[in-house]
C-alpha cells in the first residue's frame, strides 16, 4: 500500500488533500497542531503535534513516505499577513518547520516531497498594474516581495531546492495563488478574501452594504480547492520541481468579486471601499509553465466554485445562530 505524510493536515488544504489521498487509497499520516475544524480527519493515523520540535519531525518521519506534502506555515489573509504584527511569527515558526522537516526527512531517507509556496513571493514591481501583473514564474528574482510571509516562502522554496540538489531528494515546489473553497477559515481574522466577502454578503441585509477593503479595483484570481488538489498532486507525481504556479488565470477585481458573491444571494447588496490591508495592486496566475511541462492547467470558471463555498459559508452561518 502507497503510504503519504502530509504536514498541515488539520489545515484547509491539509485536510482536503488527505481525504483525496484516501480516495487514491493511501495510507495517510497527518500532522498537525489542530484537527481540522469543520470535518473528521480521513487520515489513519492523525498525530497532534509542533512541527518546530524537531523530534516531533523525526518521530513522525519513521519510515520512507512514498509522499510527503509539506503544508503547515503560520499563514493567513491580508488582515494577518500585511499588518506587520505578526511577522517574526511568520517567519520564525514557518522556518522552523521546513528546517526540521528537511532534516528529518533526509534522516529518514524520503524521496518525494512536495512543497507549498505562494504567489506572494512575486516582486511588488510587476504588481503595480491591476490590469497586467506579471507573475511567470522566471520572474521571481530579484526578488521584493511585498511581505515577511513572501520571503519566508521564497527561502522555503531554496532550502528545499538545496536539499533536492546536495541530498537527492525528489522535490516538487508550488506556488499556489488564492485557493478557496469549503471548509476553508471563514471567520476570526485569517480568512482570505472569498471566504470574507461570502460571509459579509451572507450577514447583509436586503438592500444592506458589505465593506470591501482599499478601492476594490485591485485585481486577483482564486482557484477552487479541487483544482489545487489536482495540480498538486499532478505535479508531486511529475518530474518537475518547479517552482510552478498552481493558480487560476481569471483574473477579477475584488468589487467585481463582492458583485458576484452578491448575485448569488439574490439580495440587491451596496459596496462600500474603506482603509484596509490589500497587497499588491493586480495579482494573476501566469499558466504557461504548467501547461507546457504537466500538460495540465486548472479551467473551471471561478463563479463555480465560488457558488459552492457561498452555499458552505451560509450553512456555518446557520449552524452558528
Ligand atoms: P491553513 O492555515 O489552513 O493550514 C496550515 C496548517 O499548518 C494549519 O492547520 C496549522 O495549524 C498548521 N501549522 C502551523 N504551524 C504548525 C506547527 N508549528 N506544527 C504543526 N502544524 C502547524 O492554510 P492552507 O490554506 O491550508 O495552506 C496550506 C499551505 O499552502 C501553507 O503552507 C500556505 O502558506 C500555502 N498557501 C496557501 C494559499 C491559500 O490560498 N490557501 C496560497 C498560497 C500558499
């Protein structure tokens, strides 16, 4: 039986990557500081557990993984990641792990393993235009990105290409671009846009107004949780390392975002832009790479996906009044 690790797995991608597993019929540990929050771990074995120990990580790491996926950081949306507060956390706690991790599983002698970088290393400059972001992935140096979050991840990415080079392992590296779907974090200030302007649109009145953070004109894409699902373990079973972007390239504005989430809920909703964290002006996946080297690049229409989580979002809402 094909045996997988996967670290983060009480996460939102964590934990939807483990129930995949299990429908491929693997046998799955996940790891974790916490069970996943809205649904049983399908994981044999679920170990509660720091990453930053590194005999947590050897522990764990006990025999040679067919796969590894490397997903647990300290991460969270615009309203975590671009005050400032919490960066040395950030960096300190999302280095730790992949430090550890490396070592333990070079220790172990695991081959194959999969890393989860972020858009967020791209270089503010060639995000300035929310109409032409720039994000191919041969554009990441020299490197700015526009947070500590950014340059963690973009250390991650050569610790883990040093480790591929100097050790042997087989290392497959993702930048992913806004996932989103179902049992996502909706609520607490580490929920990211989508789940964000669901659940305001969901609390909104009928004719009621939903505050959207900066002018609303800056621009992203967001692909749903089983498209990141599929190029994820599309790629982790290829031989490219990447970095490849995993990300949808239809682009909206986030206005144009809240308008669509508004549709959804029939309700005639008004938009109010105020102060707030954003990041960079325009933010879109360049799929060129992913095409030409897995043959492969997500295409579902976002407003899909988008219908989906909005429909999950007014459930919690129910389930919590
Ligand atoms: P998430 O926050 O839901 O999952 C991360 C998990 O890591 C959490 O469950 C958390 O408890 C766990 N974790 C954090 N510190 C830990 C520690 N010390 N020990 C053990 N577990 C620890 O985030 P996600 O959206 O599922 O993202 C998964 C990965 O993908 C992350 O590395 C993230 O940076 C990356 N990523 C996500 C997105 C996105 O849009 N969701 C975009 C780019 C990159």
């Amino acid at each position: 039986m094909r045996t997988a690790l996967v670290c983060g797995a009480g996460g939102f991608i964590g934990s939807h990557l483990v129930r995949r597993l299990k429908t491929e019929g693997f046998w799955v540990r996940g790891v974790d500081l916490k069970q996943p929050e809205y649904s049983t771990s399908a994981a044999d074995d679920f170990v509660r557990g720091d990453l930053r120990d590194p005999l947590l990580c050897r522990d764990i790491a006990d025999r040679r993984f067919d796969e590894v996926y490397q997903l647990a950081a300290d991460m969270g949306g615009a309203g975590f990641i671009f005050t400032g507060e919490n960066d040395a956390d950030i960096m300190h706690n999302s280095a730790t792990i992949n430090l550890n991790m490396l070592d333990a599983m070079k220790r172990a002698g695991i081959a194959r393993v999969f890393y989860s970088s972020s858009a967020c290393i791209y270089p503010e400059r060639n995000q300035e235009d929310p109409d032409n972001p720039n994000c191919a992935e041969d554009s990441a140096y020299p490197a700015a990105p526009d947070s500590e979050y950014g340059w963690e991840k973009l250390f991650s990415e050569r610790l883990f290409l040093a480790y591929a080079r100097n050790h042997g392992m087989d290392v497959h590296i993702a930048r992913y671009h806004n996932i989103f779907g179902p049992e996502g974090t909706w609520r607490g200030g580490r929920e990211k846009a989508p789940a964000a302007l669901c659940r305001k649109v969901a609390e909104a009145a009928e004719g009621g107004t939903v505050e959207i953070w900066g002018d609303g004109r800056q621009t992203r894409s967001f692909l749903f949780i089983d498209e990141c699902l599929e190029g994820t373990t599309r790629l982790m079973r290829s031989e490219v390392s990447g970095p490849v972007n995993i990300g949808s390239d239809e682009m909206i504005s986030i206005n144009d975002l809240a308008r669509m989430i508004a549709g959804f809920s029939g309700k005639r909703i008004d938009i109010r832009n105020i102060d707030g964290p954003t990041g960079v002006r325009g933010r879109n996946s360049d799929n060129r790479l992913i095409r030409a080297s897995l043959g492969w690049a997500p295409g579902r229409p976002l407003a899909e996906g988008m219908r989906k989580t909005y429909d999950w979002i007014v459930s919690q809402l129910a389930l919590a009044a």
